[in-house]
C-alpha cells in the first residue's frame, strides 16, 4: 500500500456501509476526515477532533474544506447532492461517488459544470446489510473498482481517485460510464433482482424466511438489502435491467420445460452446464 | 446431547458430504460404523478397525451387520441401493435415508417390502459442495431434520431415527412424504433452480463467474451443486418444481414489468415487500 497516494484530507458525504468504510480505512491511514450524515448519532468514538478522529460537517459546503469530496450516498440522492456540492467545487477539488449506476450520475456532473473534475466510482463491495453500523476497515482490501470517468474528466482527477482506491486495497479497473452499467445488469443487478423476485414467490406462498435451509438463504439474501438504495439503482438502468430480466426470463421458462418434459437427459445437461459455469 | 438414543452400531452408505459427516458425528460418540462407498480412497486415517474408525464393508449385505442402516446416496439410487438391501432387511434393523425427495424412496421401500422398518429422513444440511472431503463433524447440529415414514413405518422404527437425529443435534420435525416433497419444491428446490438459471443467463451473456461480486456470489452458489444428485431430486419431484418455477416466472414478469413501465413506486413497494419477508 502506497500511502503517498492518499490526500491528507477527505470529505465523505454519506456514512453508510461504503462512506463509513472509507472514513475508517482513511482515518487509519493518518488521513484527516470530515464527514456528514443525516443521522451521527451512531459514530460514536471514531468522531471528534483529535488525531484519528473523523470531524463531523453540517453542511455540504463545509465538507468541501477537504480537496477530495466523496459522495456515498444512494444514487438517486447523488444528483441532489452534486447540484449542491456544485457552486464549492473549484479546479483544486476532486469529486468522487460510489454508486452501482454511472450513466447518469456522470452526465449530471458534466450538465452541472464539474465534469473536469467528477470521477464515476464504484467499488464492488455491497452487501444486503447497511448503515454506519454496517461499515468496517478492509471493505475494499482485493474488491474489484471500476473507476468511469466522462470525456471531460481531468486525467489528474482520474488519477487521484485511482490512487485513492489503490492505497485502499483496490483493484482499479477503467470502464466508460455506459459500459459500466451494462456491465452491471448482468453481474449484480440481475442477481439482486433474482433474489428479490424469489422472495416474492416466497412470501406469496406463505412461507417464511425462517423455513429456508443454508442455500435458500444464500440465493434471497440480497432481498434484505435497502429498499432505496436499490429503488434509485433501478431507476437509472431501467432499460439494462428490464433487458437482463427477460434474458433471464427466457432461461427460466427454457428449465421448466425440461423439467416439466420429464426430460432427464435435457435437465442434467442444464444442471452440468450451470456446474461448469460455476467452477470454471 | 443423550447418546443413550445412539445405536451401537450404524451402517451407511454412501459416505459423501452427508454419510461422511454422519460417520464422523457417530464415531465421535463412540458408535461403531461400517461404511460403503464407490470411493473410498480419501477416507484416510478414520478407516481401520480400531476404537474411533470406520470399519469398510465390502456389499451392500455386509453393512446389515448394524442394526440401524443409514443410505446417504443420490436419491435416484437410493432406489436401487434399498432393492438390492431390501433381502438382507430384518425385523430387527431399521433404515434410514436423508434425501432431498420422500414420495417415491418412501413408495418404493413399501413396494419391497421394507416399509415397516424404512424411515424417510431428511436433514437441511445440504452444500454446494459433495463427496467426503466436504464432510465434517457438527454438520447437523440445530439443523432442521425431517423425519417422513409412510403409512407402514413402524413406531419403533420411527423413534429410533428421531432419536439418532437429535442425539446428532438436529431439530427434527415429523412430516407426511408428500407434504415434505411439497415444502422442499418451495423452500428448497426452487431455490436451487433459480440460481442454476442465473447461472445459464450469466454462461450465456459471456459473463465469468469470477466477474461477480460477493452478492451475485451468494445468488449462484447452489449452481455448483452435484448435477447427479439434483437430477436425481428433479426426477422425483417434477411437478412440484415445474409449478414452483411456473410461479416464480410470473413473479419476474410483474418485477419486469414494474421495471419497464417506468414505475418507481410499483418497483419500490417490490423491493420493500422483499425486503420485510426477508427479515420477518
């Protein structure tokens, strides 16, 4: 870990699984913090003013103090903050978000005149759990992100934010915005709305999560994740994941009707196909 | 734990995940094993004839020397194994199997002959991974066990499986064979087939599993399963999973469609229901 990568000074707007994450692992690093949350109350003793202590902002202008401003927030909240963080941001700052879509968080920077210095983030390090209490040191250690700036990003933003995600154990890969959310309708929206749509049926059938041995909890366990953040995901890669949910759609139908057929030989050609897959 | 309710002396066959981990629970309590498997190759230094090992039959008849018969197969050829044992049952052996099906195991012991003495048994102590090196002790400690005799099954027969089962920790549960096909096609069938959809959709997409993050991980992990042994669980509950998956794909469609239709509220009220089943 190269700490020389680091800013000496952050400003996290959102202290949830990532944002709290991030203010742990940089507090760690000697990195000064200064944070805002709508709710601070379960901070605890990481917040204060001492050394290793995370400041707590109470507003959005006052978290610009820091040249490096991170955005953790639902996405669907990011395009409300960005247009207010927008009026503090000058060529001396870096913008960072985190969010699961980029498309649109990308054009709204550019649309608010901070396309230079914006850069799409998204470390591949969610889980069903949220909140403050939910965030932990290391989240990032080997996680997979993907670093989307737009055309007008500045290439030393870029560079600091790949710095940034480097020094935090990630593993930084570039993806154009559009690219991105493709990218992720396949590997983690469809999955999410998979397991949501199996809880339904679940839960249309009366039966409780309780019932479910070790693998039914496995498959619905990102039915537990919040509401909104996933709401705001869905609302920005609409067309991508409506596409997923067909192609998957497809694939289910294709199942049943080898299951339905009695047709042994079709089903474990299916089930050897999945296994390979798996393991491969 | 009251290892008075143990045998002596247990048979089993097959020694995969489930016989494997039966096998090192039993001996654990001082019971004496005789185990039979295709492969026995790995069983390493729990094999022999010493205090704590497992002694190796060589035929089926030879594992009839316990009392209590334990068949820990794919369930396709628990059939088989149950003809070819069925001679060699007495009135003083009991036997058990711990499949994922019970209607037809259960049918076909009563058409040998057997259905006296055979239990349908039914541990929720499944993995993705298979064969003795998946094995371990404690496997069935508070798993939910269900125990599923047929109309002949006779009572001692039944209190001898319900007491083996919990002297092993397991919180055993006493179900009709048809209503635990049922009950399985919903909390644990159905789950393995969506994440084997989700499995062929990310194949098809030319998507690699190693691209996941740890939440579209968990979604595809029952995938990785045993083809044989799943094959086996569709053969012989086929209806109850073509109707479960009939009725998950309408739960995709009204998902999709919210999705398509540009309806955040529709989509909200989705995830949110998910959600409060998930953690009720």
């Amino acid at each position: 870990v190269n700490v020389l990568q680091l800013p000496k000074h952050v400003g996290i707007v959102g202290l949830g699984l990532i944002g709290g994450s991030l203010a742990r692992d940089l507090l760690s690093r000697g990195v000064e913090v200064t944070g805002l949350d709508r709710d601070t109350s379960q901070i605890g003793n990481l917040a204060g003013s001492g050394p290793g202590q995370m400041r707590l902002a109470d507003s959005l202008a006052a978290v610009t103090v820091a040249p490096v401003v991170i955005v953790a927030v639902p996405v669907g909240a990011t395009i409300a903050v960005l247009a207010e963080l927008a009026p503090h941001v000058t060529a001396g700052h870096v913008v960072l978000d985190v969010g699961s879509t980029k498309r649109v968080v990308v054009e709204r920077a550019e649309a608010l005149g901070i396309g230079t210095r914006f850069v799409g983030c998204h470390p591949l390090a969610g889980h069903h759990t949220s909140g403050w209490a939910a965030s932990r040191s290391g989240l990032f250690d080997g996680a997979p992100v993907f670093i989307c700036p737009g055309n007008a990003t500045a290439p030393d933003a870029v560079a600091a934010a790949c710095g940034l995600w480097t020094a935090l154990g990630g593993c930084v890969e570039r993806l154009a915005p559009d690219a991105h959310d493709a990218h992720m309708a396949e590997i983690s929206h469809l999955p999410h709305m998979v397991s949501v749509a199996l809880a339904l049926t679940l839960a249309e059938s009366g039966q409780s999560h309780d019932a479910l041995g070790p693998g039914g909890c496995d498959v619905t366990r990102l039915a537990g994740s919040s509401a909104e953040v996933w709401g705001d995901i869905v609302a920005q890669n609409r067309a991508r994941i409506a596409g997923a949910l067909a192609r998957f759609e497809h694939r289910v139908r294709h199942l049943r009707n080898a299951v339905e057929r009695d047709d042994d030989a079709g089903v474990r050609a299916l089930l050897d196909e999945a296994r390979s897959w798996h393991s491969s």
